[in-house]
C-alpha cells in the first residue's frame, strides 16, 4: 500500500501546467466550465452558490451525466451483444455510490441494481426498485439479509461460499419459492491495479477456485428450492483495457462450458471493474470499445467450444457515477514546507479530508483539484491537498499544481469524487459526513442533508435527553 512517506515528491506522470485554472478534459464532469467571476460551474450552477447554500464539504453530483452515462453503458453492452448474437443486461453496482435517488435515475434508464448488504437493499427497495432487476452480493450475508432478499423477490443472490448454499435453499424453501442463485468463481486473473482492488485472486475471500464450481453447482441442482442460473466472475477495479477480462473470460467459459453438460447455464455474468480517468496520466478504454471486446472475447470462446453464447450480465459502478462527483471544500490553512534544497510544497489544508474521502489513505489514490471559486494569474505550485484529520496519512489530494496564491477562503474542488468517496465516508475524530446535492440544468436540490452533532450524539446513551438536562440544570 502506497503511503504518505513512500509517494515521490513530484510524480513522474504530473507536470507542471502553463494554466493552473484549466481544466483536464477528461477528468472533469463533461460540461463543467468557469463563468465570468472564474468559478466553477458543474451542472449549470456555480460552486460558489452550491458552498453557499449547502456549505462545506459538500458532494455535487451531475444527475444528467450519471443518466447519460447510464443509457451508454447499457447501449454499449447491448449492442456489441447484439453483434455476437446474444443479449446483456447491466447492474449498478450500488457500492459505488447509493441513493435513493442514484437508484431511480439508473433504474429509470433500464439498469438493474446490484447490492452487497442488507443496507444497501432496502435503499434499492426504498426507492421502489423492481426486485427482480437486483443481485446481491457478498461473502458473509447474514441469515437476516437472505431472508430478507428471499421475501422480496430478489431476481438473483450471487453464492460465494458452500454454506451459503444451504442457508439460501433452507430459507427458500421455508418460504416456499425457488430462489435463482449465480455462483462466483476465482478466475485466477489478476487486475492490473491494487493488490486491495484485485478480487480474482484464489488467496482470498470472494467466491470458489474454478476447481471447486462444478460440486458446488452440483449440490444447487440436488436442491429444489435453489435455480442455478449462471456464474459470476469479478476480476478487479479501476481495469483500463480488455486483455484481462479476455484472459478471465477463457477460463471462466471452460467451466460454463463443462456446466452445460449437466443442466441450463443461461447466465455468463462478468461483473465490472471499468476504469475513469483520475489524473491526467490516465487513459481508460472507451466503454464501447471495452464491451466490443469482451463480449467478442466470449463469443470467441462459446464458438471454438460449439455452445451459444450466454446471457452476458456487467455491474459497472464507478464508470457510471465516478466522473459525474465532485467534492467542495474550503481552505483553511496554507503552509510552505521545504521537501528538499531545491523544492518547496504547499500544505494546503481543507475543512474534510479522509473522512469524506478515504481513497488516498486506503489505496494510495490519485486525484485532481483546482480552485473553485476564482480564477488566478498566480503561477503554478506545486500542492498537497489534506485533510483536518489527526492523521498524517490524512490526505485527499498527493501531488497538485494549484495557483501559487491559493489562500484561506478560498474555495477547492476535487474531482472524480462521485464512486466511493461518499459510500466510504466515517465520522473519523466526529466529522459529520458532507451533504450530497444533485446538479442539473442550472438547478441543484439536496438528495441526501448533512449531518450535525445531533447526529453524532443520537447513538451515544450516555448523553442525557434534552428535557433531562433542563430540568438538572433549572435545579
């Protein structure tokens, strides 16, 4: 894991810009721009108005954007299906960023939902989500959320373990339907990304070895209350390219392959993974040019083994939301530190940090930032971006050319924010977790209210009600 001590000073991939203020094309929420006064306008609408009405940190989230980008996702998969002879449908994958309203938008564009905790089903359910169009996921579901996904009607609960496969057909049965079920597998390929991000990996906690798939499919098809549909296979995050989706596709249409032997396997689902760009060091794989080749990639495979082509299933997350967030803070504080004789970086230090944004701590992750509420002629200076924690490692942006006169007040916005930031954040020292307000049109509401200290107090029994402190204290 990357840390504070071990990032290099001034990354090889970061140069430094003639323009502080401009902003990279691809990283930004298409549309965004600045207005006459220089700030940055995201949706239609100002950042000085949205820090003004809702304050700061905040989470802004273009609802067009994460719509458009819905609808191109789909139409990607469905057509380069569609191109090989078959079908594909697309899940959200809720971890990425979930609301009530998140879900209504993607569902409302022909997206189903995949969760990966009873939380995260009844806010799916709660914002009216068909429940034959969710899939739930994860590698401890508790008895509670398997009852719970059961009744409702789940379209689909993905297997990650043997005695999941008893617990889900004793609950089945209990409630006399007949529950589908996906199996996950264990490529064996791994991403090119993050140990942390690499989930196909066999020494580790999701799902079987390809070795073990065909006992536990065995045992779902002796089991009436279970209906075997498919196998599922993740092989990381943040993937640019299609070689490893190929490479895992190869693997994983053997064992569908041999599956097929023994009863219907309608179902090939692929999951997600799809990478954004973060920095300008990135380049991800246009999604219609990824879903081309993975599907091709399957369809190759079907073909030299003489089956048809499944039912193909994706769940991208990150590559529907990630582009369409970005996080408002201000500053508080500025501070020259001497790195070494011949550089010097400013601490600027903001009013959130891994609270709010735990990416860069956890994985060593790369972001974007400029200055939101003006534009400046200041040259560019070499930043870091961090956070009010009492934590070194408290730091939301590693390595930044901001304008060389950022100050306190100023207002910064960091980019790319929209996936995991919000569905990671914490009340770290008792921060309260930002608001989220939905941009559109040159409108913006508020999808999800800020917290106070209300909030943080409510939970904690050793605080006395209200109406008991005044008394106490008129005595």
């Amino acid at each position: 894991m990357s840390t504070a001590s071990d990032r290099p000073a001034v990354p090889e991939w970061l140069s430094k810009p003639d323009d502080a203020n401009a902003l990279v094309e691809a990283v930004w929420p298409a549309g965004a721009t600045r207005d006459d006064t220089g700030a940055l306008v995201l949706g239609g609408v100002p950042a000085t108005e949205l820090a003004e009405r809702f304050g700061t940190p905040l989470y802004v989230v273009d609802e067009d954007l994460v719509r458009a980008r819905a609808r191109e996702v789909l139409t990607a998969f469905r057509d380069a299906a569609a191109r090989h002879g078959g079908t594909a449908r697309v899940y959200y994958a809720g971890k990425a960023f979930l609301t009530t309203d998140v879900v209504r938008w993607v569902t409302a564009e022909g997206l189903g939902v995949d969760v990966a905790s009873g939380g995260e089903l009844a806010v799916a359910l709660a914002a009216g989500a068909d429940p034959r169009r969710l899939g739930l996921h994860g590698n401890n579901k508790l008895l509670p959320e398997i009852a719970r996904a059961v009744r409702a009607g789940v379209g689909s609960i993905v297997i990650d373990s043997l005695v999941e496969i008893e617990r889900i057909a004793a609950e089945a049965a209990s409630q006399s339907v007949v529950q589908t079920v996906l199996v996950r597998v264990n490529s064996g390929v791994h991403a090119e990304t993050h140990d942390f991000l690499a989930t196909a990996h066999e020494d580790q906690k999701f799902g079987f070895a390809l070795t073990d798939a065909e006992a536990a499919v065995a045992r779902i098809r002796e089991l009436p209350s279970l209906r075997f549909a498919g196998l599922h296979c993740h092989i990381g995050s943040q993937i640019f390219g299609t070689a490893g989706f190929a490479e895992s596709a190869a693997r994983v249409v053997e064992v569908h392959a041999r599956l097929r032997e023994g009863g219907e396997v309608p179902m090939l689902n692929l999951g997600g993974g799809f990478g954004i760009a973060y920095t300008s060091k990135d380049d991800p794989t246009p999604i219609a040019e990824l879903a081309e080749g993975i599907v091709a990639a399957v369809a190759r495979e079907c073909a030299s083994r003489g089956i048809p082509l499944p039912e193909l299933a994706f769940e991208p997350g990150r590559a529907i939301v990630g582009r369409a967030g970005v996080t408002l803070y201000s500053v508080g504080t500025v501070k020259p530190v001497r790195v070494s004789d011949d550089l010097e970086r400013l601490y600027v230090s903001v009013d959130g940090g891994m609270s709010d944004n735990a990416r860069t701590a956890l994985y060593g992750a790369d972001y974007s930032a400029r200055i939101a509420s003006r534009r400046s002629d200041a040259d560019a200076a070499l930043a870091r971006v961090v956070g009010r924690h009492c934590e070194a490692g408290d730091i939301v942006v590693g390595a930044e050319y901001l304008p060389g006169d950022v100050a306190p007040g100023d207002l910064l916005a960091v980019a790319a924010t929209g996936a995991y930031c919000f569905s990671l954040a914490s009340n770290y020292n008792y921060l309260t977790r930002p608001p989220v307000v939905a941009v559109g049109g040159g409108a913006a509401r508020l999808i999800v209210r800020g917290e106070d200290e209300n909030d943080l107090l409510a939970r904690d029994l050793g605080v006395a009600p209200a109406a008991s402190r005044t008394t106490e204290e008129s005595a």
